[in-house]
C-alpha cells in the first residue's frame, strides 16, 4: 500500500508545488537510458499538478472541498488581503483560462486529442508563467515564519491604508 504524508492543507499545496519542480526537473535531466514512458509520466505530472495549482490560485472552486484562494480560512487560517487576492488570483485566471480546461481534454478523460498526440506542452515557458506565484505563495505561507502568521487571525491594519503588495514577514525566532 501506498501514501503521501500531508499533514495539513499546507502541505498539500506544498506537495503540489514540490511535484510540480521534481516533474520539470526530471524532464529537463536527460534519462540514460532514454525512456519515452518515463517521459510521458513527467509531461502528465507536471500538467496535472500545474493545473491543480492554477485552480487553487484563481479562486475557481467547481467542488465545495476544493482548496482555493477563494476560501483561504481553510488552509491559511485567514482571509487574504486585497493585495493578497490581486496577486494570486487575478494572475492565475489568466493562466487557468489559457490552460485549465486544455489541460483537462488532454489528461482527464480518453479523448481524440489525447490521442492524436496533437497537443505539444512548452513545459519551461508553463513554469516560468506560474513560478511568480510559487515563490510568492512560498514566501507568505510556506517558510517557516509565514506558516505561524497564517495561523493567527487577520484584523485591519493599524493605520487603516491597505497592506503593501509584498510584505516583510518578521523572524519571529529573534523576538
């Protein structure tokens, strides 16, 4: 039997960034010998994990369980900021209209087009597309000082001006 440990949503997003990287890089690493089968299965890791990523960072939410932006108290255990939401789900829309829904013919379901082999991915221009968001989500909620603020809950800023659109997170370790 097999698992993946994710223990909370978090990590599941993280899980999914980190395949993300490992598909990419796997792809750009040359097999010795060379294995088209392993090839195919790095092209179809790195599709569906960019196309979970695109949905979560868009907000588009087809499932009530789905983890999104659109519902941030769940894994963040906070509501994004203005700025937060400008930055991961107006770029990812972009990216979840130009990508989503091909992604899914080609993956999902047995279809001509998967089939015919007729889809040619530019997996390192769909990567630098997305990185952005990557590094910006690791950076505000998966390193270590920005998980403990996502834990606590969010209020309005003391001078009432809306937040800067990349914030400082403090090392609370030196408090």
């Amino acid at each position: 039997m097999y698992s993946r440990t994710k223990n909370t949503h978090l990590d599941a997003i993280g899980y999914e960034i980190e395949m993300l990287r490992y598909c990419r890089e796997q792809m750009q690493a040359p097999p010795s010998p060379p294995d088209a089968r392993a090839t195919s299965l790095y092209i179809e890791g790195f599709l569906i994990h960019f196309r979970n990523l695109i949905r979560f960072f868009s907000g588009k939410r087809p499932r009530p369980y789905d983890l999104s932006t659109a519902d941030p108290e769940t894994w963040a255990g906070r509501l994004l900021t203005n700025d937060e939401v400008m930055l991961f789900q107006v770029a990812a829309e972009c990216l979840d209209e130009d990508y989503y829904q091909a992604i899914s013919k080609y993956l999902q379901h047995c279809t001509a087009l998967a089939q015919k082999g007729q889809h040619e991915w530019n997996i390192d221009g769909m990567f630098e597309e997305i990185a952005p968001l990557v590094r910006e989500f690791e950076r505000r909620f998966l390193s270590p000082p920005a998980q403990a603020l996502a834990a606590e809950p969010s209020g309005p800023s003391a001078t009432g001006k809306p937040a800067p659109l990349l914030m400082i997170v403090p090392d609370r370790r030196q408090a």
